[in-house]
C-alpha cells in the first residue's frame, strides 16, 4: 500500500451540523434536543437552539435529525505498535504478556509501523474516537519509525499525540525473580528491551522528534515519555522534565501497572514510586500516569494536589490480571482520570465505549457506597474531559462549546442500540458499541462518512496489514521461543 498524501481535502471548509441532538459535555453538560452547530475554520463559533442566525452564506449543511452530536472520545493511552496483535494474549501474566509482545514487535521496519499505526486509526476512527496518546514504540527506536508513525496520523487525519517510549535501563520488573537457567538468563539479557540506551542519543531522538513534528497540521503533538519510571535512570527522568518544559508539552508514563513494580520501587528508592516523582519534580500537571493500580491513599492525595492526570485502562487490567485502580477513591480526592484501552494485545479493541463501559461497572460489587460508584456519566467524563486534560488540550477539544476545536461525532439515532431513546449518555456508555458512528468530523473536516473513513483506502490498508504479523513472526521465530519460555517459568 502506497502511503497516503494526507490531502486536506474539505478541511476549514463552513459548516453547519443543522438539528441534531447535542451533548455538549461542557462544564455545564448542557444537553441540547435540536440544535445546531456552526464550525468556520476548524473551530465551535455557535452550538444550540438559537445557532441559526450565525449561519453563512454558502456554508455546507451536515443534516443532523437523527442523529446525536457529542464530542470525538479521546483515548488517553494506548500502543500502536499492537493493532495487529488483537486476539493474541489470553491467559498470560504481565511478564509473559510483556515478552510475547517483543516477539510479535521487535525488528519492525517503517513501512510495518505505518500500516499497524494506521490500522488502528481506521479502528478509532470508525468507533468515535478522534483523538489518542500512542505510548510508542516497544524497543529503542530511531527517528524513522517516529515518522512512520507520525505520518500514518497525518494521513488519517487524526489529532494525537506520540508519546516517545524511552528508558534507558532493565525492566527489571518483567525478569524471572526466582532461579532460571544460566542459558535463559543469557537469551533475556540479549534479546529484552533493556537498558543501556545512552542518555545523549535519547535526547536526539527526543529532541529531533519533536522539532520534525510537534504542531504538525496544529493536530499532532510529541511527548517524552518514560515506559516506566523503574526503567529510567533519574537523569533521563530530569531530561523528560527539561524537554517537556523546555517545548510546552506533556509527559506521559507507565505508573504502577502491577504490585512487583511498587515492590521494587519501595527497594530502590526508599519511599513509593509517587514520592520518588515527586523529589524528582515530575508529579506537575503536564504528568500523566497510565494504569496506577498499586498506590495507597497517601500517594492519591499527591497526584490530587499536584493535577497530574490518571489514565483508567479497565480493560487491559482486568485482562492481565494486575489489580483494580482505585478509581472511586481518585475521583473523590479530586484526581483528573482519563480513559484508555492500552494495547489491543491487552484488551483486544480500541472502541472506548466499552472502556467507558467498564469504567462505569468495574468497582460496584466492591464498593459499598453507592454514591461512590463511577456514574456513566462520569465515564463519559473521563473519555472527553480527562483526555483533554492527559494530552495537555484542555479547552480545545473534549467539549461541543465557542472556541473548541470541532472534533465531533455522530451517531445514528436510528440504529438499534439507540431505539427507544432513553437517556444519551447511559446509551453512550452501556449500550452502544461503536457501530451506530455515522459521521466523524476532526477540526471541522469530514473524516468518516456514513461509517466510511474517507482519508485513505481502507480495502488496500487491510489487504496488506492481513498477513502481516505472519510475517513478523517468521523473522522473530528465535524471540518467539524465549517468549514462551519465559510464560512456562513466569505462568
């Protein structure tokens, strides 16, 4: 498949969603039964009832009867680099999971990186999602595979932000801790992700990445990001600090995903791996911290205080078997949470309404407090607030108001899961699975067309991502092997 030009065809063209039902999901969730949207330029200029009289002359009229507006979801954490691995990691332990994902990712050239990265906006795209944070990649990477990646996203249209995956020692926490055989010990040290990445070369990368691609289209953004705190050194901690101060962005990481990790935290530092953040100067609001399931109420306080942003992956948890994020808890204490599917290895789709789903439902047999349980929406919440808040876009996406960015999505009101129309918002969480997107609009440009992604050719696309893992397997067969030796003494 050729890769696309990215054309920009019907992009800040005048617009107007004319008559729909609109859930703005602004501060005041105000709720609209007919009414209208009015985007020039890429941006909100009007939104209800009384829109009309905003209209210009010659403005192309979307109809909107039937229909339901809300905002595009974002999905705050997730990993490109596993779209094609879907239906792939049943029954495994993290560590497990962890190796079999080298396996089926390592030694990717660029052009397999632009075809996964793409397959997955295809994916978001037809299920409402409009914006993600890709924690990407897997292994050490050069600024080749950044582009690949970064420009599957301009040619899908999409608005997101690369977080670049870096580290620069072990992950110490997916290595066998009891006693394994010299020969295995070998093979993990040569063919892990570990460590040893130079801090100069990550700064390059880092800092190339960036001056190539941030503001690109003024919808693609690039974060450093640390794979986890345990797998970096201190000074490339600071780094990530300097670099996200330095360019106005983000951070984004892997945080307390299982109970090993807060182990070995406590045995480095001496205190909880929220601490350590904090003595370091990275617990701010650009932080935003995927997973954080193992924390205590201590540690909640601090990221409440600092508004760093936690990202709920309810799925990839429960899959993986590595704990329940106290959600309800976070949520009390003021904490910001974000909603995300992590890897499709993990949860095996990118459809953020069963996140939301999930979100909402999780905590119940658990939680005695019923004023405590995760509302929908709340959860709705999580997916469009929260996500603007995790990737730094608080104000410009998230909500249907004056000034936002017109990322919007519409939903069928004639398709089943939404007859009879009961309440939207539960309709959005519990019932609806993606198939009712009719339209997508991203900055005011049509992205997805009754169902249909209209910025590349999706038959070519599956065509050449179909055999594509096979492939990846046949060159990895020797990591392949170390991967399911890995799950017979990690089970």
């Amino acid at each position: 498949m050729e890769q696309a030009s990215g054309g920009r065809r019907g992009q800040h063209e005048h617009l107007v969603i004319r008559g729909a039902y609109v859930l703005t999901c602004d501060g005041a969730e105000r709720v609209y039964t007919s009414g209208d949207i009015v985007i020039p330029q890429g941006r909100i200029v009007a939104v209800g009832p009384d829109a009309a009289a905003a209209r210009a002359r010659g403005a192309h009229v979307i109809e909107g009867r039937e229909r339901l507006a809300v905002p595009g979801l974002i999905n705050a954490h997730r990993h490109s680099t596993s779209t094609l691995l879907k239906g792939t990691a049943d029954h495994l332990s993290h560590p497990a999971f962890m190796w079999r994902k080298q396996a089926d990712t390592v030694g990717r050239t660029p052009h397999e990186i632009y075809v996964s990265t793409l397959l997955g906006c295809l994916e978001m795209l037809q299920t409402g999602t409009t914006t993600c944070l890709d924690h990407f990649p897997d292994q050490r990477f050069g600024l080749a595979d950044v582009d690949a990646a970064a420009q599957a996203y301009v040619d899908a249209g999409m608005r997101a932000v690369l977080g670049l995956r870096v580290f620069d020692e072990a992950f110490v926490d997916i290595l066998p801790t009891g006693t394994v055989s010299p020969a295995l010990h070998d093979a993990l040290q040569s063919h892990g992700p570990q460590g040893g990445w130079p801090l100069a070369e990550i700064r390059e990368v880092m800092e190339d990445a960036i001056h190539r691609w941030h503001g690109r289209d003024g919808r693609l953004a690039v974060f450093p990001s640390p794979s986890a705190p345990l797998r970096c050194s201190d000074p490339l901690l600071a780094l990530c600090q300097e670099l996200a101060e330095r360019y106005e962005t983000g951070i984004h990481t892997h945080l307390l995903e299982t109970q090993v990790q807060a182990t070995l935290a406590q045995q480095r530092y001496g205190v909880t791996q929220v601490q350590h953040l904090q003595r370091l100067g990275l617990l701010t609001p650009r932080l935003s911290c995927a997973h954080t399931i193992w924390l205590d109420e201590a540690d909640i306080e601090r990221l409440a205080n600092a508004q760093a942003v936690v990202v709920h992956n309810p799925g990839s948890n429960l899959k993986l078997g590595t704990g329940l994020a106290p959600i309800p808890t976070m949520l009390a204490r003021g904490v910001t949470v974000a909603l995300g599917t992590d890897g499709v290895s993990t949860n095996d789709s990118p459809d953020l309404h069963r996140a939301m789903h999930l979100a909402a439902i999780l905590h119940r047999p658990h939680e005695p407090q019923r004023a405590r349980w995760v509302s929908a929406r709340e959860a709705l919440r999580m997916a469009t607030q929260g996500g603007a808040r995790a990737l730094q876009l608080e104000g410009q996406i998230g909500a249907l108001a004056v000034g936002m960015r017109a990322d919007i999505v519409l939903y069928d009101l004639t398709a089943p899961p939404w007859v009879p129309l009961n309440e939207p918002v539960q309709h959005l969480v519990h019932v609806e699975d993606g198939r009712s997107v009719d339209t997508v609009l991203i900055d005011g440009r049509v992205i997805v067309e009754q169902g249909q992604v209209r910025t590349f050719d999706t038959a070519a696309l599956l065509a050449e991502a179909r055999p594509m893992l096979a492939a990846i397997r046949a060159r990895n067969g020797t990591l392949s092997q170390l991967a399911q030796r890995v799950a017979d003494v990690m089970p």
